[in-house]
C-alpha cells in the first residue's frame, strides 16, 4: 500500500490499462478522492515542466524512466518543482541517491509486485536498492522467502533428508516466493485460465509437507536484517519505446 496524502496530486505517464498506474495510481484517485495528472506519453524532457504546472507531489516511474531523468541535461523545473515522493519498480541502486540529490526528492517508494501475485513489498525507509522489509524475528507477519534453485532449469532445489526447499543464505540470490493461505485476501493465488502455467507457478513442499507457495519468478537476495533486493527476472522481460 502507497500512502498519499488527502493534499496530494498525483502524477503518472504510464499506460492506465496496466496496474501500476491502473490500480496503484487510478485506483487511489477514485477511491481517495485525490487530483491525479496523466500524459499520454512519457516525456523526459516535459516530466519536471508537468509536475510545475499542476503542484504534482507524487509521481511515478517504472523500469527505466528516473535513469532516463537522471541522464536529461539540467533545466529549471527540476529544481522549482513540489515532488515530495517519487514511486515505483525499478530504480537503479547506482543513480538511486544521485537521482534524489538533484532532483531534491525526500522520499523514494519502492515497491514490487505483480497483478495475480502474493509477493507485493515496499519500502517505505527510503532504503538504497531495496524494495522492501521482511521481519526476521517475525517472518509469519509478511510469509516471503527466497529459496535456492538450480541455475539452469530453475527448480527448486530440495533438502536429500526432507525433501523440502533449501532457503538461502544471508546475501545469496535465489527466487522470491509467497505462501499461498486459501481465502486471504492478499495471499491467496486464483492462478490462470490455463491450468498448466497455473501449476508452473505453484510450488509445495517448501517449509512443510503440504504447503502451497506463489512462484514469483524472480530472483533477489536479502540482506541479514531482512531487507530484499531484486536481482534479476527469470522469466519473459518486456521493453517499450520510450519519448526522450
């Protein structure tokens, strides 16, 4: 969950039909009653202009767009404007406090997640590189775990005496998984019209006989006091055309 302000006014180039302006952006402005602006088409050169002429406080990015911004020349909107936070997936831990510094942004949201999936995090302590907290001491509270698999075929790799899944050491990558609870609101896992990718995204057997895990597909480390940091996408990557 994003938390806005009844004050803010949000701001978001994306495309609506997907969640990440749909539901994250759109989704609070309907339902919160908060001023939203779009722009058909994201513009680096017109994003600080935009957030000047409409007082925009939150806006979002994806994938590449604030290294897009970063690697813009200096102009005077992007020190006039009134951002106060700056959401999104994808901000690279290189430009991640050079980006802040000079576009004076006090707080970076983080976040990761997927429409049908259980694995949503987010941060919310302006951690460098991270996209969010997983306690150690209470790991029930937020069910997330990176577990080890094989590098090749990418299933999951097992404990000879258990048969469970091995989890990964503090700093080693493997992929991020969610228990699926049947009837939980955020870690439940409906699956697909296809039943074959449905069970492709289920693993069981992981910390018990019996258990149900989402299979986010991707592969992140977590540090020793819990932090997650994505790493790299296992499965299909998708590259849109960008305005510069």
């Amino acid at each position: 969950m994003i938390i806005f302000r009844k004050n803010d006014i949000l701001y978001s180039a994306m495309p609506m039909y997907h969640s990440a302006a749909g539901a994250a952006l759109t989704g609070n402005a309907l339902c919160e009653g908060i001023p939203m602006v779009s722009r058909n088409k994201f513009s680096a050169k017109q994003f600080w202009n935009d957030c000047c002429s409409h007082n925009v406080t939150c806006a979002q990015y994806i994938g590449e767009i604030a290294r897009y911004l970063y690697y813009t020349p200096e102009c005077e909107a992007e020190k006039k404007h009134t951002v106060r936070m700056m959401f999104g997936n994808g901000m690279r831990p290189e430009i991640w406090q050079k980006f802040t510094e000079r576009f004076g942004i006090k707080q970076i949201g983080e976040f990761y997640g997927s429409t049908e999936g259980n694995c949503s995090t987010m941060n919310y302590s302006n951690k460098v590189g991270s996209v969010g907290f997983v306690s150690v001491l209470f790991p029930s509270l937020i069910p997330l775990v990176v577990i080890k698999v094989d590098e090749h075929t990418r299933a999951p790799l097992r404990d000879p005496k258990t048969g469970l899944a091995l989890p990964c050491e503090t700093g080693e990558a493997g992929e991020l998984i969610g228990k699926i609870e049947k009837g939980h609101p955020v870690r439940d896992f409906h699956g697909y019209a296809d039943k074959n990718a449905t069970e492709q995204k289920i693993v069981s057997n992981v910390w018990s006989t019996g258990d149900m895990w989402f299979r986010s597909g991707d592969i992140f480390i977590m540090d020793e006091f819990g932090w997650l940091y994505f790493k790299d996408r296992a499965g299909d990557t998708f590259r849109w055309k960008e305005e510069r």
